[in-house]
C-alpha cells in the first residue's frame, strides 16, 4: 500500500477514535436527554410526512431506501412512476430532510451508547467504541442520499455507478443502524443486570483536595476517583473520600483524621483503599519532619488495613509541585523537599506494612503542563494520569469482583 493512502487511512481511524473518546468523556445525561427529546418529536411530527411521494397519477409511492435491499431497475422504475414533480420532491428531500434526519438519529445513538459505555467501563472495550457505529450508519445514510438523488436528478437519463451503489449503501445503512440499536438494547440490559454490582469490591480513595478534584473541571465526572470508576466499571464502586486542605498528620491544621470524610470512609467498608495524602503535610508550620509525619502515617494506614472488611491498602506517593512562571517558591507555601522526603518513607513504609505502593510522584513530575492552575492542584489531564496509573496497579494486582 503507498505510504501516503497508509497515513490517510491511519489519520482518518485517528480522528474516528478521537471523535467517540470525546463523545465518551463529555456526554452527560442532559445532552443524552435532549437528544432522545429532538429524536421522539423527528419521529411523531416530522417522519411520518415523509415516508411516501406522490407519483404522476397521484398515487403514493414509497421511496425504495426505506427497503433494505432493491435493485438498480426498481431505483429507475421508481424516478418513472414519481414523474418530473415526484423527482424534484424526492431531491428536495433528500437535501433537507435526509440531511437533518441522520444527523438526529446518529446524535441520539451515538450519545445513548457514550453513557451506556461509561457505565460499564473500559475493561468492556466494545463499547467505548460502540459510538461509532451509528455515525457509520450516518455516513451510509448520506452517500445512499447522494446516488439515490443524482439518479433522480438525472432521470430519464440512466447514471452507471451511482445506480448499482445507491442500494448497497441502503443495506449498509440499515445494517449498521439495525447493530446501533441492538448495541444499545444489549448495553442497556448489561446495566440493569449490573445494578447489584454495588455489592461488589468498594474502593475507597482518601486524600485531599487532589483527590476531589477541586480545580478539575465537571470534577464530578473528570476528578481521578470518577474516571477511575470509568476505567473499573460498574463491578466495582468507587468513592471519593478527598477533602480540601487536610492532611496525614493531626498536629496539622486540618487533620484528616477529624474530617466527616475520614469516618465516612471507615464506615464504607471498602475492600480497597487509595490512600494520597500529604501535600497539605508539606506546607509552612504543618511540616514538622519527616520522623513525625511517618508515624502518624503509618497509624493511618493501620487504621484502614485494621477494618472489619480487611481492605488491600494502596500507597499513593504525593503528586509533584512545580512552581509557576518566575515564582522561587511553590504556592500555597508547600515545601517539594519535605514531599519528596515523603515519597522516600512511603516507599520504605510499604513493604514494612505489607501495602503497595503507587508512584503518583514520579508519574506527575514529568507533567507540568497539566499542573497549570497553581503548580499544586492537576486539572482534568492531572487526573487523567493518576486515574491511569491506579488503574494500572489494581489491574496488575488481579483485582476484581469477589
């Protein structure tokens, strides 16, 4: 194959996966909501005037791509019976009407089946790209639109080509619309069958305000906690336990310990605990060394692996610090030496507590971009990495449903 059709083909399929990521990432249930609305009311007050054509002598002729499969003769013998005004009505159509319509109808598929992927996750890899078959569907439906309306337009005149490609872009339509639906029935069904999965592994993520996303934007869908849960899917349940501004240590201005997320997150009885705590550690009179810091540290972490559900308990090294512009310092006044004296006790705390550890430092210190609010806090990319790297681990780990 030349390399330049290679490169095309390769930048097509990237820009199509592209599409149906984003779908996947920013589809809510209010633009699925309108979509199913604008879909419904095409349906009652629009289709139905357009489902036949008048033909030469009055009667109504139903246009042949609503059958699954015709000939090239019955595309001809049909722009006979329309006549010359039953063609032009057919064109018409065919660029206003059958223009909107596929675009309703792939919009209403393609963003059902975007939620119905990130309810069952990414372990499911069929449906994260479940999307792209009703805008298939689409493109079929627009170039069946081209022949089918050259071939009116040119009538009596025969169009070799076009004539024999019209019904096999029919059948393709039809086909990949029939998968479309059938996707979404199958998925739907998948999710309601997965509603007891509440009762499967529960994974707890304590930390701060990393943790809950607090500078993320649409955090309730793009903090790590939640895209985790993507990336897990509905066998497991994820909860974010993050709180702004606590830390490891209780000499601390706000120590975790005393947060309501602390006990909530004691009471969840979670399976697995994520625990990213100190950054707020490291900041002006809360650091008071590393040797106070990693005993209050450790009593932490004994507390999770002490709960009556017995969880599997991550080590989450704090994220990097970077400071922004010109600025000497980090904001906030955290401190990135006593971090990264608190990545080394980490790491030497994990194997004495039997727990294991996730390197969130190291994963971030090569990402300043994604640190571009305050050089502290990720953004929705930030997160992105941390969700990844977790989900790497537990995925290692053989973690699953009991």
């Amino acid at each position: 194959m030349p390399k330049n059709v290679s490169q095309n083909i390769y930048a097509h399929g990237g820009t199509m996966s592209a599409l149906s990521e984003w779908l996947n990432r920013t589809v809510t249930g209010w633009t699925a909501l309108i979509a199913v609305f604008v879909f419904a009311a095409f349906i009652a007050f629009v289709l139905p005037n357009q489902l036949t054509i008048n033909g030469s002598e009055g009667e109504t002729i139903r246009p042949p791509d609503l059958s699954v499969w015709y000939s090239a003769d019955t595309l001809y013998e049909t722009a006979q019976a329309y006549g010359p005004d039953g063609r032009a009505a057919y064109v018409r159509t065919r660029v206003t009407f059958d223009v909107a319509w596929p675009i309703v109808y792939v919009s209403f598929l393609a963003t059902a089946l975007s939620l119905v992927a990130r309810r069952l996750g990414s372990h499911a890899a069929v449906w994260n790209r479940a999307n792209l078959v009703p805008m298939i569907a689409g493109l079929f439906d627009l170039l069946e639109n081209v022949c089918t309306a050259v071939v009116m337009a040119r009538y009596p005149l025969r169009t070799p080509g076009l004539d024999v490609l019209a019904p096999v872009m029919t059948l393709a339509k039809w086909v990949t619309l029939s998968a479309s639906f059938v996707l979404l029935a199958a998925g739907i069904m998948l999710m309601l069958t997965r509603k007891s999965d509440r009762d499967g592994l529960k994974i707890a993520c304590v930390g701060d305000s990393i943790t809950r996303g607090t500078f993320v934007w649409r955090r309730k869908r793009r903090s790590y906690p939640a895209q985790l849960q993507a990336m897990v899917g509905e066998r497991f349940w994820v909860r974010d336990f993050g709180v702004n501004g606590h830390a490891v240590q209780r000499s601390a201005d706000r120590p975790y310990w005393d947060s309501k997320a602390f006990a909530l997150s004691s009471a969840f009885e979670p399976d697995v605990v994520l625990i990213m705590l100190g950054t707020n550690d490291s900041r002006g009179a809360n650091w008071k060394g590393i040797g106070p810091f990693s005993e209050e540290y450790r009593k932490l972490v004994a507390h999770y692996l002490s709960l009556e559900s017995k969880p599997r308990v991550w080590l989450l090294t704090p994220p990097a610090l970077f400071r922004l512009g010109r600025s000497e310092q980090v904001r906030y006044g955290m401190s990135e030496s006593a971090i990264q004296e608190m990545c080394d006790a980490i790491g030497s705390l994990s194997p004495a507590l039997g727990c294991e550890i996730i390197d969130i430092n190291r994963v971030t210190a090569e990402h300043p971009e994604v640190f571009r609010f305050d050089g502290v806090h990720p953004g929705g990319a930030g997160a992105t990495l941390i969700a990844q790297a977790v989900y790497e681990a537990l995925s290692s780990a053989a973690i699953d449903s009991p």
